[in-house]
C-alpha cells in the first residue's frame, strides 16, 4: 500500500480490503473525492483493482498507476492489476467503460498465437486484448456490449478465411453477475438472444462459431463472487450432437483443428 501511495502521489489509500467493486466506491468514493486517495481492493480471483474518479483524479494518472504496479505485482504472481475508473458523485457513483486489465502474459503459446504463428488475422472483441496482453492478437475493438455485438456482427462476415475472432461479453459479469441483479441478467439474456441471429446468418460455409463462459456467476447466489458451476458450451458449424464434458484446452484444440493449425498444448478435438 505504501508503494501504491508512493506512486499515485499520495498521502496514502483507501480500502485494502477483499470487496465487491461498486459496493467500495459506493462506501468510499466520497472519502476519495475529499482525500484524492486511491481505492484498493481484491476478490477472490488473482487480482488487484484500484477505483479512483476518472474526472478528479484523471483517467491517465490511473492507468499509469495500475501500468506501474503491476510491473511490481507480476513478480508476485498476481494475474492482472485493474484499473477501474468511475464517475459521478455521492450516492450516484458509477464506473465507466474505461476498465483496463494489466495482466501476465501468458506463460506458454496459446490459440491466438498458434493462428497467428500459422498466417491468420486474430481479432479480439472486449478485455480480450488486455488479457492475453495482445500476444498473438491483430486487433482489438472495445466498447460497451452493445458496441462490442456490433463488431461481431461484422467480422461475422468480414473476417478473412483462417482467421479467428474472439470475443467476451462482459456486462454479464460486471453488470448483472457480480451486482446480484437476476432481472438484469434475465434482460441481458434475451438481448444477446435476440442479437444472435443478426451474427449467424452471415456466417459462410465452412465458418464455426462457439459459445462458452470462462467461470459461472449465479446472480442468485449469495455475495458478490464468481460461481463454480459447469457452463455450457454450445456451437454452429459442426452438426447437432453432443460434445460431453469439455474443458478450456479443448475448445483451443478443436478451434486449432478447424482452422488446420497445429495445435502445441493440451486438450482434445471434439468436432
């Protein structure tokens, strides 16, 4: 805490503490507007997250910040530093879409690399980028999910042959998920639902799109935490049948196999 007050110019911080992300600077931002401490929290995945008012303490001052600590915190082994900036004031604070995840790269190639490597364009959609640190990516496109759908729309039918695009969703998570919100979630459910046509019929012969989540989030559960439950994974492109239990190395397996790349990890092809 001290090297993070050292480095934001600080006197000190806020938080220090294991919370739920809207739930802190809705208990602390006004003490953040009024000291121009940062707030530092953790959940239970491998993180650490800092929270300060994009306006008042600057969006760039943050994500230098978070840049400067997580060059510090990677040698700890903790998996990504992120800045989470927010805006507003007391009783109406909200964060905005200018999230940044700072994380390890990856220890080993993975899928996006393996295309890559083979001559394919790799496009993210989302926090895809910042997770994989864009090794192995071409570029990424950002936005809220109703943006980030109007992109996949597009590659949908622009992406070149041998291409992957890869993209995440994160409103289910951030918005709906960690907040307990199940009407939200319920909405957010049917819109991408209603959106998905719009993707699929522009999808060629020969294309193969996947559907999965990298952890559940039970908006009926207690706390505020990711879930453990099995999510499903579900597909076009390939024929109706079931695939079984699958894991993660798989579905870069089977993406890989499709594609005609070889693959150099784990897993098995299940198409």
């Amino acid at each position: 805490m001290a090297e993070v007050a050292r480095l934001a110019g600080t006197e000190g911080t806020l938080g220090n503490c294991h919370a739920s992300g809207t739930e802190i600077i809705e208990r602390l931002g006004e003490e953040h507007l009024r000291t121009g401490w940062p707030i530092c929290y953790t959940s239970v995945d491998s993180v650490f997250q800092i929270a300060a008012h994009e306006d008042r303490f600057g969006l760039e001052r943050l994500l230098n910040l978070c840049e400067a600590m997580a060059t510090l915190l990677h040698e700890l082994r903790v998996g990504r530093v992120i800045a989470r900036p927010f805006v507003g004031s007391a009783g109406a604070f909200e964060r905005t879409r200018n999230r940044r995840d700072f994380a390890i790269p990856p220890p080993e190639p993975t899928l996006c690399d393996w295309v890559a490597k083979a001559g394919g364009r790799v496009h993210a959609i989302g926090k895809i980028g910042d997770i994989f640190t864009m090794q192995g990516i071409h570029d990424v496109a950002r936005g809220t999910d109703a943006e980030l759908m109007e992109h996949l729309v597009r590659l949908a039918g622009e992406a070149e042959d041998g291409s992957l695009t890869f993209a995440n969703f994160v409103e289910f998570d951030s918005v709906y998920g960690h907040r307990r919100d199940v009407p939200g979630y319920a909405r957010a459910l049917e819109w991408f639902d209603a959106q998905l046509p719009r993707v699929l019929e522009r999808l060629g012969k020969g294309d193969l799109i996947l559907f999965a989540a990298d952890h559940g989030n039970d908006p009926t559960w207690r706390g505020t935490d990711h879930t453990r439950e099995r999510v499903p994974v579900m597909g076009r492109g390939t024929g109706p049948r079931a695939i079984g239990h699958v894991g993660f190395a798989d579905l870069a397996v089977s993406v890989a196999a499709h594609l005609g790349v070889p693959a150099r990890g784990p897993g098995r092809n299940f198409l």
